[in-house]
C-alpha cells in the first residue's frame, strides 16, 4: 500500500525550517538547498510542496504576522479606545525574545519584499489592516475623552507605524541600543502626549 504524505504538514514543516534557518542566519542562509537539507528532502523536491523560495518566504513570513496577530488579538481583547490602543502598541513591538524572533523574519521578508511585487503587496495589504485598527482605536479614545492631542490621527497613526518599524529594526540590527525598556520609555512618552491638548 502507497504511503499517504500530509501536504500541509509538510508545507507547515518546510516553512518551519525556513524559519530557523533565516532565524539563525538571515535571508541567504535560507537557500533552497539548505532548506531541503534540513527539512530531510533531496534537492529539487521542495517544487513538490512550493513553486519557488519567494512562497516558501511568504509562508514563513505568513506564520510570522499568524503568531503576532494572535498576540495583538490578545492585548486588544475586551478593549477599546486609548487601552486598546496601547494593547496593539505594545503588542506590536519587539519586547521579548518571542517578538524579537518574529523581528528577524520580518526584516527578511522586507528585504525580498523590496524587489518582489507580489510580496510588497501582501506587507502592504497588512499596513492597511494595521493602520485601519489603529485609526479605530484612536478615533474611539477621542469619543472617550481620554485622547486630547491636536495632533492629526493620521500623523499619529504614522507615528506608531514608524516606531514600530524602527524598533523592529534596531532590535535585529543593534540590540544593545534598543533595549525593551527604552522602547517602553518611547512608548509611554507617545502615549503621554496623547491625554494633552
């Protein structure tokens, strides 16, 4: 009798060893190769599974925004206004090990993005979502009377976004400087500004 092969599972195994692999080494350690090594295939059978590496990077960078959606989805729950919008902030940053793996992935995928419409268009496609959230949670803490800021909600929605890009980052690229308590510190302060006229 014929063995039967689980698809996705092998799928969600590739895209699990592309993720140690950038992980550990970046973007050019995850080289078709290398993946099929580690995940116990010959070269050339992971055509079976994905087209080429740009799906396998989408998938990993996929599982990636899964994890960290369900951390936000988290903070966010039950909340609304000035509270949730703390929650999404300090979800999004990378604030412990978990978050700065997640970091890694992510400047790996900007890098493939960068040249690669199909890629830039799913990242773009989660800026919208992301952006369309924080605009809720601030237009509700307006409502609330809890955010004062005569600063546009436009600028204060790029103003998060950019934080939380520098701080992804800064947090692969030189640690040292941002440290989780430092990124608090920004944190707080944006959110200081934001209870005065």
């Amino acid at each position: 009798m014929p063995k039967v092969i689980d698809h996705d599972q092998r799928r969600r195994d590739i895209i699990e060893v592309t993720r140690g692999l950038i992980i550990q080494g970046g973007i050019e350690a995850a080289t078709m190769r290398e993946i099929a090594a580690e995940a116990g295939f010959a070269n050339g059978a992971l055509k079976h599974y994905f087209p080429g590496k740009d799906d396998i990077i989408q998938g990993t960078y996929e599982l990636s925004l899964a994890q960290m959606s369900e951390v936000v989805r988290v903070a966010v729950e039950g909340k609304r206004g000035l509270a949730a919008l703390r929650g999404i902030s300090e979800a999004s940053l990378p604030l412990d090990a978990e978050r700065t793996t997640a970091a890694r992935v992510l400047l790996s995928f900007w890098e493939r993005a960068a040249s690669n419409e199909h890629l830039h268009e799913i990242y773009v496609d989660h800026l919208v979502i992301w952006r369309q959230a924080l605009a809720q949670f601030i237009a509700e803490g307006r409502a609330d009377g809890d955010i004062l800021s005569n600063t546009p909600d436009e600028q204060l929605i790029q103003e998060l976004v950019t934080m939380n890009v520098g701080a992804t980052l800064m947090s692969v690229i030189n640690p040292e400087q941002n440290t989780p308590a430092l990124q608090q510190a920004q944190l707080d302060g944006f959110f200081e500004r934001l209870g005065r006229p």
